[in-house]
C-alpha cells in the first residue's frame, strides 16, 4: 500500500499530492486515524476450522460481500483521467460500495451508467444555494444511488495549511460548473451552510426519498441523536483528519458509538484503515463495514482503474486472511475478545 503513494506522490504535482495527501493544522489527526489502527492489538483463537470463510456483512439492510466501501473524495480527475469511472468501475468489479463526492469531475449520471447495477451512494454536502444540493439529490435518484451521505462535520473548512501555501486551485469543467468556476479553499468552504441543522437533514432524506447515512459522527451524544432523526446509519469520521485538528481518531470513537446506538441503526467507520487487518479490527469493535478513501486515489493515480481495483482486492484479500488467522471465519462474528490494546 505505501509504495502506491510514494509512487503517487512522484506521479502528481506537489499541490495536486498535497491537496490530496494533508489534513489540517500540524496533521496530528491525521497521522493518528492511522496510528491509532495499530494501537490495537489482534489476539487470534486457534483449533478453530477456518477452511471455509464468509467476509460478507449486511448494510442498509442488504447482504454485501465484504465490508469496505470507497469513501467520497473531490477531484479524482485530478488525479488521474480515469477519474471517478476508474474508482467506481474498481468498486464494481471488486464487490465494494462506491462513494461518489458531491465535489466530483464526472457527471454522476455518467459514474452511474459505468457502474451498471452496482451499489453505490451519493455523498453530499449542503451548500448554502440549495438548488445545488437539490440537483445533486435529484442526480442520486435519476442514477439509481442507493443512499444519501450527508456529511455533517463541514460548517466551515479546516485549516488546511498545505492548501493554503500552494494556493491550490479546483479547476476542472465539472466542478468549476459547481463552483461557478475555479475555486481556491476559501471559495470553496465558503459555498458550505454552516446553519445546517437537525431538521435541514430530516428535510433532506424527505424531499431525496432515500436513506439517509450521516457522516462525520465522532460524540456519542450525536450517534443517538441521528437514532431519534430516523436515519439508516452513520460514519464515525473525522474526515480524514482535514477540518479540526487533535479530534479523535475514528479507531478511538468508535467504540463509544457503537456503545450508544446498540444496534439500532449500522454504525460505519473511515479514517486510516491501510490494511484488511485494519477492517477486522473496526469490525470487532463493532463496526458493520469500512470506508477506505486515500489509498485507492493513490491506485487510481498511479495506474488509473486497475490501480484502484488492485488496491481495493488487496483489502479483501488481507480481510479473509486476517479471518483465517484470527479463528474467527466470519466476518460477522469478530468481537473484542479478539482484541486487545498497546500500552
């Protein structure tokens, strides 16, 4: 996984690799979304028969074979010209989940057709001209997506430094029709309502007639509150370390949340998960599936499509082997028992 984004960041230009690569302030959440992975320790069962092995889950009430999906990320055709048909197309073949950002370069009717009749989602921010938002819900709907991503951690951007010193600019033609053209960071996060609210959501998922999954829950007081909204999940995310810096990792408050929703709706989690075994240890702390952003852009950067399909099989791949050598054949059944933590 390293070497896609050490190739990756030879590849593409150093503000193209920084606006992708950095997170906010000193990137101290940043770092941690992957550190705090390998804080927990795996503690295998053995003599348990694992010859035959299940990583599917069910989510939004549908059996998937695996549980990663591909997180939303703004963009892609900056990173390579397969842009989002490369990652969605990755996504179909390999059984994931596709994420499509509100922020893309491809029409998503167009992702939608490539896709065929894979899953996929529509994540969204709700931006202070609603008829944006709305056309985006409308887009979802006339593609066959089968969920609305609200994002809710996004009032304002974060203080991205890396941006802020390459004055990186989103200029190509689909997203500039969405900015009304080229934009820099302060433009950008300047298009974002920061009066969003509980009932702006609830009006949201009424008006989309779809499910509705909220991303960017890190307090448990929030996880029940998107209970009592009658949304089907949420996204334990600090989105991907780039609004406030020193927040928790998604590793450590996920539990937490798990805890507070019992059940009652799927709890999802993204954030520093760079390896299949990373996947098992969200699950056992009570996950029912996993988003994975950065690492499949940089698949997607270095060899387009099947960069990103590579990357993504590698995941499922080091899922089942992480299965079989835990003793715990399904996927489904890995808890905290089969975990431990450094220190």
């Amino acid at each position: 996984m390293n070497d896609f984004e050490a190739r990756a960041a030879e590849l593409l230009d150093e503000a193209t690799y920084g606006y992708f690569a950095g997170g906010a302030g000193d990137e101290i959440t940043l770092r941690d979304n992957v550190e705090s992975w390998r804080r927990l320790v795996l503690a295998p069962r053995v003599l348990v028969g694992v010859k035959e092995r299940d990583s599917s889950v069910t989510l939004l009430g549908r059996r998937r074979p695996h549980p990663f999906l591909v997180a939303p990320m703004a963009y892609q055709l900056g990173a390579h010209p397969d842009g989002e048909i490369g990652t969605a197309t990755a996504a179909a073949a390999t059984g994931a989940t596709y994420v499509l950002s509100s922020q893309t370069t491809t029409d998503p009717r167009e992702v939608a057709r490539a896709m065929g009749e894979a899953d996929r989602w529509m994540q969204l921010y709700v931006f202070q001209d609603r008829a944006v938002t709305d056309d985006l819900v409308q887009a979802a709907k006339d593609g066959g997506y089968e969920a609305l991503v609200i994002t809710v951690d996004f009032p304002t951007g974060g203080r991205r430094e890396r941006d802020e010193r390459s004055h990186h600019v989103l200029a190509h033609p689909t997203y500039a029709q969405l900015t009304k053209g080229p934009a820099t960071p302060a433009e950008r996060h300047a298009m974002h309502d920061p009066s969003l609210t509980w009932d702006d959501v609830a009006a949201i998922g009424e008006a989309g007639g779809l499910p509705v999954v909220l991303k960017g829950i890190l307090n448990p007081a929030d996880a029940e509150r998107a209970v009592d909204a009658g949304v089907a999940g949420i996204i334990v995310s600090n989105h991907g370390g780039r609004q406030l810096d020193t927040v928790l990792s998604g590793a450590d408050a996920l539990g937490p949340v798990v805890e507070a929703v019992d059940g009652r709706i799927d709890v999802l989690v993204d954030g520093g998960i760079r390896r299949g075994w990373d996947a098992a240890k969200a699950l056992a702390l009570g996950a029912d599936a996993v988003l994975v952003g950065r690492p499949v852009l940089w698949g997607l950067a270095c060899e387009g499509a099947a960069g990103a399909q590579q990357v993504i099989q590698q995941l499922v791949d080091e899922l089942d082997n992480a299965l079989a050598l835990l003793g715990c054949p399904r996927a489904e059944d890995l808890d905290a028992s089969f975990l431990t933590r450094r220190g």
